[in-house]
C-alpha cells in the first residue's frame, strides 16, 4: 500500500517542476480567451470608429470603379492599380489589424504564458505515431474540449436566435428605406448582434480559464517519490557535499590561523581546548579570533609560540569561551570579568618585558561562572 501511494501523483507540482514544463514550452493555455479577446476587440473598435471605417471603405470602392482609358488600353498599369488600391485598404485596416495583434498577444499575459521556447519547434516523432493520435483523439481531455465545444456552440447558437429574434420586425422593416438608410441601419444592427454574441463568449471564458489552470497544474502533479528524487537532486550528492564542506571547514581553519599572530592572548585547558582573544582601542569588548580542540588547539599554541603570543592557563575560562563565544564575535558578557584580568595579566606581562622589574603573578582564581562552564573532556 505505502509503494502505491508513492506512485500516484498525489503532490502539487514544486517551482522547479513548473519552472522545467515552461523551459519545454508547456504553459496553461485557454483558446477560449484569445478568440474572445480578439473578438470583443474588434467588436469594439467598429462600434466606436465603424463611421470612419465605412466612409473610408465607400471612397475607395467608388475609386476602385472609375474606369479611366488609361487602365483599359494598358494591361501593363493594371498591376500597378491594383497596387495601389491594396494598399489604400491596408492603410484603412491598419488600426484594426494593429489592435487586433495587441488583442491576440495580451491573453498569455494573464495566464503567465508568455515564453519562448526551441523545445517547442523540436519534431517529436511520437507525435506522429497514428496510434497515439487515435489515443488522443479518444482520451478524456479531447471529450472534455469537444463538450466544451458543443455547449459554445448552443450557447452562441441561443444568443444569435433570440437577437434574430428581437430584431426581426427591424429587419424586415429594412425593405421599405432608401439604400444609404437601409445600408447604414443593417451595419448598425449586424454590429450589434455581433457584439451580443461576442459578450455570449465570456461565459465560456470563465468557465474555461480555471478549467484550463486546473487541468494545466493537475497534469503537473508529482508523485512522492518524483517530490523526492528532486530534493535529492537539488541538494546534490551527499559525498559531493561532504567534500565541499570539508573544503570550506579547511579554508575556514586556514583563515583562523592567520589571525593567531595578532591576538594577544591565548587561554587554553592546557591541553585540550585553546581560544585566542584579541581586544584593541575602540572595540566594545574582546573577541575571539581562534578557537579549537585537540589537533587545532595544539597548532594554535604552536602558532602562538611562533608569534610570541602569550599563553596562560585557565581550563573554566577556556572551555567557557570555546563553548559561548563565536568566531571573530564578542565574547559573552557574563565572561568579561575574567577575560578583563587575564588582558590585565598581557598587559603587565608587556611591560615586564620593556622594563623589567618583577614578573607579574597569572591570575589563578579567574570568576567564570559555574553555568558557563562545560564539563571537562
């Protein structure tokens, strides 16, 4: 039962999973929103400049039917005439075709559809296996879209009866006015029933784009072990991240020693931990600039004794400050009695070295509290 579950596709679809379908040029896509932005675009631009339009488009008709002598006994300017007059249309058509283009690129906006992908150009043979396309003829997403198809079509075929309908008697009515009237009255009524039916489509909008997202993520669904596998990979190989990390503990340890030499102090257990504390004029408090156990804590003191750094014993103190207080951080307030009489301690110990006189006494009795104190390895 547990492998079962893991195969279905039971999780939603993960960024990544998303990001690789639009790296392939697959996006939620919805037909239904492009024709009908196209649609009642148009609808709309011959509602408001229809006049213009029409004006326009009789001037050039009556210019297109002037027979000029010249036309007729020269097939050489026929072609230029013709020309002439395409392109007189094209001018007139320019803003609609221009609006229309916008209209047909804006729906992928909505839908974050907007990608361009060379996958999508690939041939894919499968595609043109003859068994598959009969799969896909019969398949639940192609009974889906020709329902879909059949509802649009009663829809728009309802909304087109009852305008008829309603308009019947004007229609009719149209026999009894003169031409440029009746011309001019059948526009404004084919406009208009043309945009009722344009408005018919946003019913099927609605129900399509959610569909279309829906069905779009739903085929995107993983599987728990998909969900996984993906992890895995996006984490990378656990040998690989190992390695990694020792790298960057080395580089981290080799940063560390460097700054063995400028601190001032080194306090250690004495053998198991050491910690180098550096404090200079305008710091807040003294930091720690090298901290380790073992291997690490004998090559620091070996450092130190190098760089003559001075060294004193104090194992609470020590293990406290490898414990609380970060690399190249503060140290804890709680320690700043004791760290104060050991930098008490260098700082006469510098001045025995420049003048002499008698050698300080190392402070002993450090107050390090006893809940700062790890126990003793």
């Amino acid at each position: 039962m547990a492998e079962d579950s893991d195969l279905e596709k039971t999780e939603e679809p993960t960024g990544r999973r998303i990001e690789q379908a639009r790296e392939k040029g697959q996006v939620p896509q919805s037909r239904e929103l492009g024709t009908f932005s196209v649609l009642v675009v148009a609808a709309s631009m011959l509602w408001m400049m229809g006049d213009w339009f029409m004006a326009r488009a009789v001037a050039l008709t009556r210019q297109a039917f002037i027979i000029e002598p010249r036309y007729m006994h020269d097939s050489a300017m026929m072609l230029p005439r013709l020309l002439e007059l395409s392109g007189d249309a094209l001018f007139i058509l320019a803003p609609l075709l221009a609006v229309l283009i916008v209209a047909a690129l804006i729906p992928p906006f909505f839908l974050n559809s907007w990608i361009f992908s060379f996958n999508s150009l690939v041939p894919d043979i499968a595609r043109m296996n003859p068994l598959a396309g009969l799969a896909r003829m019969f398949s639940w997403n192609s009974l889906m879209e020709l329902g879909k198809a059949v509802l649009k079509a009663a829809l728009v075929g309802g909304i087109a009866v009852l305008v008829i309908w309603n308009l019947h008697e004007e229609i009719f009515g149209l026999l009894a006015e003169p031409l440029e009237t009746g011309i001019a009255h059948a526009g404004n009524m084919i406009l208009f029933s043309f945009l009722m039916l344009v408005l018919a489509l946003f019913l099927v909008v609605a129900a399509d784009v959610p569909f279309q997202l829906w069905h779009y993520y739903h085929k995107l669904k993983m599987t728990k072990e998909e969900v996984k596998q993906e992890m895995k990979e996006m984490m990378g190989d656990p040998h690989v991240k190992g390695r990694i990390r020792s790298l960057q503990m080395e580089a981290a340890r080799r940063r560390m020693m460097q700054s063995v030499p400028q601190a001032d102090v080194i306090v250690t257990n004495p053998t198991h931990y050491a910690v180098a504390l550096s404090y200079k004029a305008g710091m807040a408090a003294p930091k720690v600039v090298a901290k380790g156990v073992g291997m690490v804590a004998l090559k620091i003191r070996e450092i130190a004794a190098e760089s003559a750094v001075p060294t004193l014993e104090a194992a609470p103190l020590a293990r406290a400050l490898y414990k609380h207080a970060a690399l190249d951080k503060e140290i804890p307030s709680a320690l700043y009695n004791a760290v104060a009489e050991v930098l008490a301690y260098v700082y006469q110990l510098a001045q025995w070295r420049q003048s002499g006189g008698a050698y300080p006494v190392p402070p002993r009795q450090l107050s390090v509290p006893a809940e700062l104190v790890p126990e003793a390895t």
